[in-house]
C-alpha cells in the first residue's frame, strides 16, 4: 500500500510488489522534478527520486510512504 499526500489530496495505491511501489514514485518524482525543484534531474533515478521527496517535502508538504499490509478475502 502506498500513499502520495500533495497539496490536491492524497493518492492511495495498492500492489503486489515493492517493485510497483518503487516504480510509481520515481514517476512522479520524474514528471514533476523539474518543476518543482527548479534544475535538471540528477543521471541517477534513486538520486533523483530520493531529491525530488526531500525538496518538496520541506517545500511543499508533499510525501510518499508505503506500508506492507496483508490482504484478507
């Protein structure tokens, strides 16, 4: 379960591997990056994903966590 909280609300997604969470937010770090920290992306995607939270975290309120959950059914 992964939750992106930013300043229109939160997106709330569940999937079947961490490698899903991973790769939903260096997306969102990828498209937004330039906007909103304001310079090129770094070569390397975890720096930039790492950067991209850490800039609009203190900037802007913005977070991304994700949680293992167990699903019941």
């Amino acid at each position: 379960m992964a939750v992106y909280e930013h300043k229109h609300g939160d997106d709330i997604r569940a999937f079947t591997s961490p490698e899903g969470v991973t790769k939903w937010r260096r997306e969102i770090a990828d498209e937004w990056f330039e906007q909103e920290v304001g310079k090129a992306k770094p070569a390397d995607p975890q720096a930039m994903t790492d950067e991209y939270f850490e800039h609009v975290g203190d900037a802007c309120g913005e977070y991304f966590s994700s949680q293992e959950v167990n699903v019941e059914g």
